[in-house]
C-alpha cells in the first residue's frame, strides 16, 4: 500500500500528456476518391449497349491530361486512346453481359482506378416458333432425365435424383435399353455430352465430372468449376466443353486440362435468359432447354445472343402427369433432334 502513490502519479502524468499529445498524432482525413463522372465522359456507368453498336469511351480530358499517364483496360486488354482521350469500340467484338474496365492515372509512380463498365445486351428480341412432330417413340422406362445425347446410332441418357441416378444406352428407333448402370448413391446425375469416345456426365452439387467409356465404365472423375458451383447441362463444339449451371452464364471448359477457358453470358432482347439447363450444339449453335419451360432456346455462341425460340407445349398432353421437357439429342443424318423430359414416357423426334 505505500508504494501506490507512485503508479497514480505516473498515470497521472501520462494520462496529461496523451491528453496533450494527441492532437499531434490524430490520423490524417483520408482524401475523397475521384468519381466516375471526373473521369469519364462517356459512357455513362452501367450503360445498356445493343450488341452491334460502337461504344464511345471518352475520358474528360481537362482531368486527365494532368496525370503523367492514363491506362485504360478492358476485358482484360489495353485500350489505346487517341489525343483526346478516346475511342469508339464495336460491340461485335464481345459477348454479351457486364464488360468490366478501369481507367488507371499514374502520377509520380502511383496509380489511383477508376472503374469502367459496360454492360452488352443482345440487339434484338427473339422470335418464337413451333416446332414439327415427325415421330414418336415409347421409352422402356422413364427416368428423370438430365442429359440426352445422340452418338454412333445410339441414345445416351443421364437420370437424376440422389439414389436413382442413372446412365443408359437406348435404342433410338425403338426406345429399349441396351445397356443401363446405377451411379453412385453420392451423386446427382445431370447432364452428358461425349467427346472423344468419352462420356463427360456432370454431378449437381458435388462440383466433379464423371468420365465414362462407351460401355458405360466409369475412367476417370474430374473436378467441376461452374459460376455458380453447380452443374446443369453439357455439350461440346469439339474443342470445349460447354457447361451450364442455372444461371444466363454457360462456361467453356478445357477438356485436356479442365481449366476454365471463358464464361458468356446469354440474353434473350435485353433481358438475361436464367434457368438454361440440358444442352446440345449443332449447326454452329447451341440449343438450350430452360428448367420449368416447354422451349428450347437457340443461342449464337460467339455472342450469346439467344436468335430464335421453339416452342414444345404441343408434347406435354402425351406426358401429362411427367414433369418438364428436358433433353435435346441431334440426328446428324436427318438433321432433326429428338426430345424428351423429365419421367416423360416418350420421346419424340421433331423439326426445330
């Protein structure tokens, strides 16, 4: 107890002179960052592009011109201005969706970003036409379908749910099962294409590919990056595997490496198409079911512009207690496709 003056007096004395100091070591105010409109003259921020137009990035040049350099990027790619700080760009050039840029100005060897967006909307909306029933043919069993594939004259098919996922053979003339396999009890099947004499079939949640010969023999399981996290539909142009994942995004995959190459994103007019699902290209095009729709979606890969749309409501009252239409198989030889859906007792060979 005698010696408690002393720690008092010295907190006294520090409590003092924190008091005075402080103002001395008080934290600078952080300086306001630039705005957008400083910067950028045009476009305006977010603004909705037709695909097709030129786009004007003009930067204010009164404001500029005093950094030692400005440094615009897009997508990734170095934008050379001109003298007045701008330049037309061709939409034609990109594929749909949000194009996220900035605009960097360097002065004495630091840099401050703005941000530079554009956001790329299909120049059209479109049309909606019905389709041509040609045939139908009785399935053997019904399944909860998830992917439908047309190779070497025979029906490949993927089944879902997590217990009774599936992957079978079937005779497209007839409809019967040729040979058939149960998947894992760990996996949701979903959608199949083959590439390479391998079938390459996705799992919903469980973020892998499964790799199957044409027996159906299960080589190899490979992992699964989507935007999403999920896996919905597959199909390949011959050189990428192009997977959906419930949203208007389809990412194009590597098939030696599994890297992801690039992501587009598909709109119908000016709206994004969501809920793409089984997948099938041909004819240059991807043909894409959309989950709780009767239609099919045709979609111009280069861009993602969705160009036409078939309508398949005139198949549901043959498979009216069945659930939605899921599955697009092309016929090369009569350049037709065959359909079916989820738990639908038929399939139909139809002209889109």
């Amino acid at each position: 107890m005698k010696n408690l003056k002393y720690p008092i007096l010295t907190l006294m004395l520090l409590a003092t002179f924190g008091f005075i100091l402080m103002p001395f070591f008080k934290s600078k105010t952080p300086k306001r960052g630039i705005k957008y409109g400083e910067v950028v003259e045009s476009p305006t921020y977010n603004e909705s592009i037709p695909w097709g137009n030129l786009v004007e990035i003009k930067l204010v040049k009164e404001k500029v011109s005093k950094y030692d350099s400005v440094v615009v990027e897009m997508e990734n790619q170095r934008i050379k201005l001109d003298e007045n700080y701008s330049i037309n760009l061709n939409t034609k050039e990109l594929s749909l969706g949000l194009k996220i840029g900035t605009v960097n100005l360097w002065e004495d060897g630091k840099s401050t970003a703005v941000d530079l967006s554009v956001l790329v909307i299909s120049d059209f909306m479109p049309s909606v036409r019905n389709i041509i029933e040609v045939r139908k043919i009785t399935k053997e069993v019904k399944t909860y379908t998830q992917g439908f594939e047309f190779y070497k004259d025979v029906i490949y098919e993927s089944g879902g749910q997590y217990g009774e996922s599936i992957l079978r053979k079937l005779n497209p003339n007839t409809g019967q099962i040729i040979k058939s396999i149960k998947v894992d009890k760990k996996y949701f099947a979903e959608g199949i294409t083959i590439l390479n004499d391998k079938i390459h079939m996705l799992t919903w949640k469980e973020r892998e590919i499964l790799i199957f010969d044409l027996d159906l023999n299960l080589i190899d399981t490979k992992p699964l990056i989507t935007t999403t996290g999920e896996g919905w539909g597959i199909c390949n142009d011959g050189k990428s595997l192009i997977i959906s994942d419930g949203s208007n995004k389809l990412t194009y995959v590597n098939p030696e490496t599994f890297i992801v190459e690039k992501v587009i994103e598909v709109y119908g007019g000016h709206k994004p198409a969501n809920y793409l699902n089984e997948l099938e290209f041909a004819n240059k095009r991807i043909y894409a079911n959309v989950y709780t729709h009767s239609q099919i979606v045709v979609i111009d890969p280069p861009s993602g512009r969705i160009i036409n749309v078939a309508e398949l409501n005139i198949l549901r009252p043959e498979n009216k207690d069945a659930e939605v239409l899921n599955g697009i198989a092309y016929l090369p030889d009569t350049k037709t496709f065959m359909v079916t859906g989820k738990y639908w007792n038929n399939m139909f060979e139809v002209k889109l």
